[in-house]
C-alpha cells in the first residue's frame, strides 16, 4: 500500500513539474526523425513533431545523412538545401511579439567557393518567423551569422564556421532580447512591434536570399517570466558541453603550469616588470638580457607572461585563450597597443581562422586589466596549447669580412614558440597547427615575427592568404613603429601609382606590383570615431589607419601537407621614441647593423677604365701593396656579360683569377638600361654593377 501511495505521489509530482514546465514548445520541426537517407527528395509537406503547422516545399530540398553530435550517429539526417532556391514555407507565423519567447535553430553552413563579391555580399536566410520590418529572421552574410529584428534592425550573434553544426537562438523575456550561439549570449536587440504572418526556413518571404547548407531541427518555445534557463533549455547535448568545458578546463592547467617550467631565458616572478629605461640605447650600449617572464598563477587557470630587454615588451593574458594585452616601448614608458587581436590569420581552403585572440573588449581605444576576465575565445580561432623558448635562430650563413662591424651572429636574444591547435568546432582544420614565433634581441627595441603552419593530416590543405601580424595600435604612436620584412624581391616596392623602379602605361594586374607586406588600414570594428569614408582619405587624409596588418599583396596560395610545412617571412618591428626624423633613421640602422650584418660590410675599391691585361694587373699589384679589397672595372667601358666571345671571356678569367690570388674580388659595372641595338627586349633591366669574380 505504501509502495502504491508513493508511486502515485510521484506521479502527481511528474505532472505538476510537467504543468509548471520551463519551456513549453509551440511547434518544433525535427527534420533528424526521418532516418538515415542521403540525398532523397525531401517530402513536399513536412509535419511538426510537436505543436501544428504543416511546411510546403520551396524547389527540391533533400534529406542528407548528417546531424549534429550524437544524431548522427543514432542515423538521423539533415536536410540540404543547395542555395538556388529551395525552402520549405508556411502562411502563418508563430506567437506574438509580447510573449515569452525562444526561437532556435540547429545549421551547417557549406562553403561555396564559386560565388562572386556580389553573391557573397548577399545574406542567405535561415530561418523567418514574420518578416524583417515584422518579425525576426536569421540570416548569414559575409562569414557572420545575424539576427534582424523588426524593432531594432541588425545585431550580430557571432562567426560563421562552414561544415560545422551550429546552434543559433533569439530569447525574448519580458520586452527584452538576447541572441546566443552554441550556448553563449553574444549580444541583444529590440522586440518587433508585429510578426507579419509568414514562416520560412531557408528562404526569404518572396522565395530568395536562399540559404547554402544543412538544417536539422527548428523549435519555437514558450515560458514563463523567470523560468527559462540557458544552461538547460536550448536543443543542446549539454552533457557534451560540459564535458568539453571540463576538459578545456584541464588542458587550462595543463598550459599554466607548462609556462611556469623553467626553460632557456625564462624567470617565474611574483609580478611583470615594468621599469622605464634610463639609457639612450642609441648612444650607451644596454646590455640587459632579453626574457621571458612569467607571473606565477594564483588561480592555476589563468597566466600573464612577458617578453622584455629592458627597452620593448610586449605581455600576453592566458585565460580561455591567449591574448597580447601589452607593447610597450620602456625609453619613453610609451604603450603601443589599444585592443586584442588574434596573434595572426589564415585562410585555410578559402576558410578564415583567428588564432589566439579574446573576444568582448567592450571599447577598442584602450584596454584595461580588469576587463581580461570578462573576454571570452572563440570556438572558431586555433586555441594556445604550450609555449617554448630557445635562442634566436641564423637565418643564414654569414662569416664578419670586408671590414663589418664587430657583432653576434645571429644576435644575442631569446626566441619564443607558441603552439596553437583547433578546437573541437573546427572539423575542417582538425590536424592543422599553427606555430606563432617571437624573437626579441638584446640592446633593440624590436620584436620579430614569423608563423608556421603544420599539417599533421594525410591530406593536404591549401594556405590561401594569411595575416602574420594584426596589431591594433594606439593613434599617436602609428608614426613610431616601423615596420619591415624580409620578403623582398625585384618588385617589391613598386605600386599601382609607379615608382622610381617602374614606369607603368596604363594600370599593371596586381601580380605585376610588389608592394610591401606592412599594411595600415581601418580597423573595422573600431567605432569610435566618426565613420570612414572615401571623401576623407582622398581629401582630408583620414588620419585613423591604426590597424596594422602583416600580409603578403598575394598569396601565398600554397598546398601545405605533413611532408611540407609551411614557414611564413619574418616581419622586424622597430619601437621609436622619437618623431624625430634623424633619431628615427639612427634607430633603423642600428636595426640593420644587428640583423642584417653583411650591411656593415665596406669594401676599400679601386676602380679602372682599361681592358688592357697588363695594366689591369700592374693595377692590381697596387691595390694589393695598399691593401684595397675590391676591383671595379667602371662604366664606360665596363663589362660586357653577355659577350661569351671565348677570347673575351678567357681574358677576363685570367684578371679575376689574378685578383683572387690577391685577396681582391673583382666587379664589372654594365649599364643595362638602354637596349644598345640588342634588340626590343636589351633594355627591360636598370642599371648595376655585375660581380665577376
């Protein structure tokens, strides 16, 4: 009797939680429930699973055999929609703007590598209960997903990820409106003061702005004031949520407590220095050794760690991803950096991915600790794994000669190796890393920079663009970071307007400019100042070009597989602190006395007009006795290389061989400029000096 009595009490109690329950569906669209089918013809009509409201095919939707987690695996299916056209749609919509409200959707967006800029700039719509003047649409434009609400136009709910299931929902409580994608609130919005009377999904109200993809599930809820529950409510697994926010959590510590291990050139400390430079390093030597210091976590989840020579630092913030949250130039104790962003970008079979970076500055004309926190990474941006330290490397061979100044090679410094991996969203890239890679150097207030990326897959992807450095830069030191990189070729300073290398008729294709790989353009997601237009740069000189840019002008469109790695150029960041013309030009040389030595180089000439043996080598003898290192043989009439006449060629051999046993080399100078009768094409070169022997 007892056993009779509770049963019936706790069935009384499963009806009263039923009664009182959270979130109570008004109709709820499982396209999953049809079983494992691939590419059938979806049904014309289409039936809820809960609530009523039948939908009819737009074009020829079809079921696909995929869906999101453990769906598919139980054998459930999607439906594909080839972004032509096709949509399922209903005349009618669902609730009332007032009312309580979730509206979400389970999507796959697939890529497609043929759309022009136009297509691209349209939005595709995913799903439409009213319409966008009444009512709410989701939609996916230019790599973002959006929700437009009638009453308050646009808002952004987060990044696009294409091939990977996501989870987009509205929830309107009480007059107001928040947006979250798989789970996280990323932003809010206005209600719609009406819900026009139609209900699409895939397709906008007049059968375009069609969608490009998979959708599974579509429910539209309803519940009380105070009763619905985020982290319990949506259609998520949030037993995978949190056992993958359990295991972050672990690889977290994992990470801290790799950083405080000790290695090559790192010091634990209690808190970051930050100490102003009393030397000029322009005129006393700084013999401070460059560092990585990092701050002993008090948490064990969270890190701050510091690259620094006692004249540039730049410090980075460890919490759900890594940060750069400092650049300091420590001789005038001038900050450099206003805002995070990723450590770098690459476009990874036509694919965007941040790496590193926190999301959720609330303002990006400056950044203070107490916000850190609060930002949060992206599940769409290669995530920090471990962090390695070691000596600069030589970037290639070079012995002090010809009177080059004293120095290390490669110069004294420390190098820093940060390993980035995928997260568990980012299915298309899931043997990819990325390795971001610092070098600091001691008495130079630079940092270099230079990525890798590492396939470990045994397919091959293709690295279609990347950006090595993104730094977004406090407006009144943008004159005070100088920016270079070692790519350089025979073009690279030419550009669209011309220059002293090349004189263009007409306009050239992009492939036939260099152009540089430092870019300073407008930080778009800056919205402080009043908005950039083309009559302000053109005319008045629109001073806020402050987001810096490292990126090749093309390229490198290159197939990186586990056998090929790919090695980005190296781009050299000089800290100024001076807008002084003449110290700035010091500061750049000294740069080039550290790193690039061969510059230092001087050669004692002597230079001669004759073609005749015997006096080119009684000239020789001289220079020999008075210790001169180089043999010019000067225009007019120089060299002729092309002259491969076996007497011409054979006299010259015999001088050059008679320098060389002198200890002097030997060079012919040719001015190549004007074709000289050779012929339409003899004139392509500039003119220079050939070194013969």
């Amino acid at each position: 009797m007892n056993l009779k009595r509770m049963a019936m009490a706790a069935a009384l109690i499963t009806l009263c939680l039923f009664a009182e329950a959270k979130v109570k569906p008004v109709v709820h669209y499982n396209f999953g429930k049809s079983g494992n089918v691939t590419y059938a013809v979806a049904p014309e009509k289409l039936t809820p699973v809960t609530g009523k409201g039948e939908l009819f095919a737009i074009g020829r939707p079809v079921f696909y055999a995929d869906a999101p987690g453990d769906k598919k695996m139980k054998g459930e299916g999607g439906i594909l929609f080839n972004g032509n056209g096709d949509g399922y749609k209903l005349e009618g919509a669902f609730g009332s703007p007032a009312e309580n409200q979730v509206l979400e959707i389970w999507v796959k967006p697939r890529l497609d590598t043929q759309q022009g800029e136009k297509e691209k700039d349209q939005a595709q719509v995913l799903l439409s209960n009213g319409t966008v003047k009444e009512g709410y649409v989701f939609v996916h434009r230019r790599g973002h997903w959006y929700l437009i609400s009638g009453g308050s136009g646009r808002v952004e709910i987060g990044e696009v990820l294409p091939n990977a299931w996501t989870h987009l929902a509205m929830v309107m409580e009480e007059g107001k409106g928040t947006v979250w994608m798989n789970g996280k609130k990323t932003g809010t919005f206005k209600p719609t003061k009406a819900i026009a009377p139609h209900f699409s999904i895939a397709v906008s109200e007049e059968g375009k702005e069609a969608f490009y993809g998979e959708i599974y599930e579509v429910r539209y809820s309803t519940f009380a004031t105070g009763k619905f529950n985020p982290e319990s409510d949506f259609l998520l697994d949030y037993k995978k949520i949190k056992e993958i926010s359990k295991q972050r959590l672990a690889e977290r510590r994992v990470l801290v407590q790799q950083l405080e291990q000790a290695s090559a050139g790192k010091k634990i400390v209690t808190e970051l220095p930050d100490v102003r430079q009393e030397k000029d390093w322009l005129i006393s030597q700084v013999e401070e050794p460059a560092c990585l210091f990092v701050q002993k976590s008090e948490d064990g989840l969270t890190s701050k760690f510091q690259l620094n020579n006692g004249l540039v630092s730049r410090t980075f913030y460890v919490g759900e991803n890594i940060a750069c949250v400092g650049y300091k130039n420590h001789s005038n104790e001038a900050e450099f950096l206003r805002a995070v962003k990723p450590e770098a970008r690459v476009c990874i079979d036509s694919v965007w991915y941040e790496v590193g970076g926190l999301k959720g500055q609330p303002e990006l004309s400056y950044l203070l600790d107490s916000w850190y926190a609060e930002m949060e990474a992206s599940d769409l941006a290669f995530t920090l794994e471990k962090v390695e330290t070691g000596l600069p490397l030589k970037r290639y061979p070079w012995t002090p000669k010809y009177n080059a100044v004293p120095t290390d090679w490669p110069a004294k410094g420390l190098r820093m190796e940060m390993t980035f991996i995928p997260t568990e969203s980012m299915v298309d890239v899931k043997d990819i890393k990325v390795k971001v890679n610092y070098e600091i150097y001691q008495g130079l207030p630079l940092i270099a920079k230079w990525i890798e990326v590492v396939n470990e897959g045994e397919e091959a992807v293709l690295l279609n663009d990347m950006e090595c450095e993104v730094l977004a830069v406090n407006q009144d030191q943008v004159k005070r970071i100088h920016v270079e990189s070692d790519f350089s070729f025979a073009l690279v300073n030419a550009d669209i307007e011309g220059s002293a290398l090349m004189h263009y008729a007409g306009t050239p294709k992009a492939y036939h400019v260099g152009s540089s790989t430092t870019k300073w353009t407008v930080d778009k997601d800056y919205n402080t100042w009043a908005s950039h237009n083309q009559a302000e740069d053109k005319f008045l000189g629109f001073p806020h070009h402050n987001l810096l840019l490292s990126k090749l002008p093309m390229g490198p469109c290159t197939k990186v597989s586990k056998e090929v790695p790919f090695k980005s150029y190296i781009t050299f960041e000089l800290l100024q602190d001076s807008d002084d013309r003449e110290r700035q030009s010091l500061g750049h040389r000294r740069m080039y006395k550290k790193l690039a030595p061969q510059t230092t180089e001087s050669l004692i000439s002597g230079g001669i007009t004759s073609h005749d043996e015997t006096k080119l080598k009684g000239f020789i003898d001289q220079m020999a006795e008075l210790g001169l290192e180089q043999l010019d043989i000067m225009a007019w009439p120089g060299i002729s290389h092309d002259n491969l006449d076996s007497a011409y060629v054979q006299l010259w051999r015999r001088v050059a061989s008679y320098a060389k046993e002198r200890g002097i080399v030997m060079g012919g100078y040719e001015l190549q400029v004007a074709s000289r009768g050779r012929g339409s094409r003899g004139g392509l070169y500039s003119s220079g000096k050939r070194k013969t022997g």
